[in-house]
C-alpha cells in the first residue's frame, strides 16, 4: 500500500467521520464484519467500504482478515486506543451539552476488584455531566452481579470473564489482561505441597484459569483461603500463607509474579472485563455506561 505524503496525511486525518471510528471499533470488539454491520446499522459492504477507506487515509493496514476471523494489526491496536477514547469523549460531550437536566436513577453493578478503581472516577464524572441523576452501587461477585442483571436489578454491569467464553448478546469488552500467579518476593508458600491458593468460588474467571493451569501439569493443590475481596487475597499471599491468581497490573511490592521458569507454575491464560447495559435502557444509563468506557481508557 502506498502511504499517502505527511500533508495529505495530515489533512485527512483531521477530516475521518467519527461513524467510521464506531465502525472500527465494533469491528474490533466483535471480530467480524458482518457482526460489526449488524452493530453500527450498516451493511457488510458499506462496513469493508469503511475500513477501506480508513487505511486508505492513515496509509496503514489496521485489520488483518481471512476466511475465518479478522484481528487488529500492531497500528490497529493503537488506532483503537484512540478511537475509544474519541469516541467516549464525544459521548461525554454530547451528554453534557445536551442533557444537564435529566432527572432519575441508575444502578450500577461492579465486582469489587476493578470497582474500587473505577467506581469514584465514574461516579465523580458522571455527577458532573448529570447532576440530578443518582447512581445506587452494587459490589459483589461477577455471578451474582450477573445474576441480578438477568432479573432485571441493575441497569449496568461490569463483570469478569475467561475470554475464552463467548462474548454475550450486547457486552462490551473494557479490558483484556494477562493472568499471573502472586507471591510475596522471597516466600516460599509455592514450594508447599499441595500448592496452597487464596482465590474465590468456582464461577469466578481468576479461579478457573488457575485450576485449568494446575490440572494441565498434575500439580496438587487446595483452597487455603476462599474470599471475593482481591483485599483478602493479598493478604493471604502478603502473608506468605498462600499463592493467588491476579491480574498483572495488581503486583505491587511486597508481591512478585511467580514464573513457570522459576518457581514452577503454569502460565496462566488472559481475562476480560465486559460490560452489559440492559436492553431498552433510557440516556442515563448509557451515559454511565460511556463514563465506565472512558474510565477504562484512561486505566
């Protein structure tokens, strides 16, 4: 493909249509364009018309496709960073101006692990763009909250899960991140055996991956401390008295990340943070649901 010269580049850039943004961005999230067509309202023609014309601009190819799935190239990657957040800040822009005065309530549902980052960042910027607007928080497991959004409890909900589960009817992927094994720097607590581990029930997405890892090799373990707060947890592995199954971003001192190569451990595959809204939901709870998207950019 010939890359187009800086000063046509750079006019163009200024000039793609943010619908072009949402296609690719849908495109990214579902994987497929007939999916994405179906998402954004468009046909699949219309859809690779898009796509096309957005390479053709940036003179880069941002999605490698075959007959069987499409995956974003290293530019796709970095083009979609920027393009969630455009878009989130459109979102936020247009509520601001547009609905000030909307009056009502929303229910929000996160797991306590990515609540107690999101949730003051989301709730402080939300109140600014929609002051008479309350929002009533729910933390609990990613079941549960699951649970409680199927019967009709809450009108937005972040949850984890394998990203190895099918991307459920309307959810949206906020974050995907590798699984590691925590341990504090110079215990010892992954040499006992059986492997003493702090994790939480079997539904949740930590817990599963761990166990699939440790069945893989045949290494022996138990549920030495069984709790949902990722608190909890870290005290246990801080303590020494136990390894736990953590996202790569919650090691901090006195943890380390326990290695195959190492200390013996099973790599561990990655996880997803989604995001449902229900169907039918009114402008407060999609502007939750765009606040929790930003908020997720800027993590």
């Amino acid at each position: 493909m010939n890359v187009p010269d800086k000063k046509f580049n750079a006019v163009a850039l200024a000039g793609i249509d943010i619908d072009v943004l949402k296609t690719f961005a849908a495109i990214a999230e579902t994987g497929s364009f007939s999916k994405a067509a179906e998402k954004v309202f468009r046909t699949p023609s219309a859809v690779s018309m898009q796509i096309k014309k957005l390479e053709e601009i940036l003179g880069v190819s941002v999605l490698q496709r075959d007959s069987r799935s499409v995956e974003l190239t290293q530019d796709g990657e970095l083009l979609l960073s920027y393009a969630r957040r455009i878009l989130a800040l459109s979102n936020e822009m247009m509520a601001r101006f547009l609905m000030p005065d909307i009056e009502g309530s929303v229910v929000l549902g996160a797991p306590d692990d990515y609540g107690n980052k999101l949730l003051p960042t989301v709730l402080k910027r939300f109140a600014e763009t929609h002051p008479n607007v309350s929002v009533d928080v729910v933390m609990d497991s990613s079941a549960s909250l699951l649970e409680r959004f199927d019967r009709g409890e809450l009108d937005v909900v972040v949850y984890t899960s394998s990203d190895k589960h099918a991307l459920e009817d309307g959810a949206h992927i906020m974050l995907e991140e590798d699984l590691v094994w925590a341990g504090l720097k110079g215990g010892c607590a992954y040499e006992k055996d059986p492997l003493p581990i702090s994790m939480w029930e079997s539904s949740c997405a930590w817990r599963a991956g761990a166990v699939e890892a440790l069945d893989t090799i045949g290494r022996s373990y138990r549920v030495a401390y069984k709790s949902a707060q990722v608190v909890a947890q870290r005290a246990a592995v801080s303590a020494d008295l136990a390894v736990a199954p953590m996202p790569s971003s919650f090691i901090e001192p006195p943890l380390i990340e326990l290695t195959h190569k190492k200390h013996g451990l099973p790599p561990l595959k990655k996880y997803q943070i989604r995001m449902r809204l229900k169907s039918n939901s009114g402008c407060c709870s999609q502007a939750v649901a765009e606040h929790v998207i930003a908020c997720f950019e800027e993590m």
